[in-house]
C-alpha cells in the first residue's frame, strides 16, 4: 500500500503515519524529519535550509522530491508524511504508483493551539502534546528517554507563515489528486483515535 498524507501544519500527520507504519508496517517517510535531521547533523546541506525551515517556508522541490525517491527505492509499502508540498513536487513523482491520498482538515485556530502545546523529543523522531498525548513521564521522550523540546517553527508568527505556504502551495496539491480520483478528506479537528480510526477504514477499510 502506497500512501500519501496531506494537510496543514498540526493536523496530526506525523501522528497518523506513526500508527499506520506500526500496525501495517509502512515506511514512514518524512521529508520535514529527513531535512531536520540534516540540519540537526549541521551538513553542508543541512546548514543551507536552516533558515529555510525555521522561517516556514518550502526547501527547493528538486532536492526534495530526489531524497524521497531514494527513500522509496525498493520499497513496496510506504506513506508519504506531508509530501508532495506543492504541484511541482507532485508532478515529478507521477511516476509513483500511489494507492490513496488523504487530507487531513483543519482551522487554523485550532492549529495555532495545538502546536503552541506540541513537544518533540530531542532527537526530532517523536511527537507529543501536553494534555492530548503526554508523555509517560513529563518532559522526556518515552521511547527515547531524551528531553523534549519545542520545534524552533512552532512560534505563532511561523506558523501562521507555514499556513499561508499551505494554502498556496498544498491545496493546490489536494486539487490535483482530487482530479485523478484518489483522495479522501478527513475531519481532523477530532481526537486522535477517531482520525485514526477514520484513516484506516479508508486505506484498509478496517472499523
Ligand atoms: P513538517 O515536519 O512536515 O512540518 O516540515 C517542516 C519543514 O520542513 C517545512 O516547514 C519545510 O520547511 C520543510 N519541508 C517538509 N516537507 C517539505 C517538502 N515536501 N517540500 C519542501 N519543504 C519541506
């Protein structure tokens, strides 16, 4: 199975692609994790598109769209976590063979307050919010055990510039798999079991 998932900062994209690689063994692929962790490594790459990432704005499709290729690369299933970002990105990977896309929707509001409580472990890999997913212990990762931290792009004025990029570059994306007839909308305003639960019915079709 071949997936894409799609929606706004904070609708719970990397949360879903988490579970799903779990229970059906996936390859989660995160272009947003893989270029954190570039700059994180401080790479010659990675020092590049710091500025880039922490203003909110898209790093160039090319470089983008080649990491997640070599990602793919004999991969027979896999999601695809918040990429392709724009029309651009999506054209160069029809090639693909892609089963489903699913847009995650939500308001900006309820992002604006959802991220404001997000925390990620050090290492950049897992995801938590304060009151909805809390961490077993408080302020460390429980797979890791590393302290948990708040993404530099997580800032109100950021992510109010990651939306407006959203709605410029991704809705269009939306539209365009939209036309070729394999993409569903989930509401995912709702708690995390529900959207997941909302998920799986449409990509395994399992209650
Ligand atoms: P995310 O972890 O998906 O929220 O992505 C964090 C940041 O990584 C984004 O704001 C962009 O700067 C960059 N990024 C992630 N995915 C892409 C992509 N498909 N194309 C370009 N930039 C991306």
């Amino acid at each position: 199975m071949k997936i894409i998932l799609l929606g706004p900062p904070g609708s719970g994209k990397g949360t879903v692609s988490d579970q799903l690689s779990q229970d059906f063994s996936l390859l989660h692929i995160s272009p947003g994790e893989l270029l954190r962790e570039e700059v994180q490594k401080g790479t010659s790459i990675g020092k590049k598109i710091k500025t880039v990432i922490n203003e909110g704005k898209l790093v160039p499709a090319q470089f983008v769209v080649e990491m997640v290729k070599l990602e793919v690369e004999g991969t027979k299933d896999y999601i695809l976590d918040g990429f392709p970002r724009s029309v651009d990105q999506a054209k160069l990977i029809d090639d693909l063979p892609i089963d489903r896309v699913i847009s995650l929707e939500v308001n900006e509001e309820d992002v604006i307050t959802r991220l404001a409580n997000r925390r990620v472990c050090s290492r950049g890999q897992h995801s938590y919010h304060l009151t909805i997913i809390p961490p077993k212990n408080e302020g460390v990762c429980d797979v890791d055990g590393t302290p948990l931290v708040r993404r530099p792009d997580d800032d109100p004025k950021i992510i109010k510039e990651r939306f407006k990029v959203f709605r410029r570059e991704t809705e269009p994306v939306i539209a365009y798999y939209q036309q070729k007839g394999i993409l569903t909308s989930i509401d995912a305003s709702k708690n995390p079991k529900e959207v997941y639960a909302a998920v799986k019915k449409i990509v395994f079709n399992i209650k």
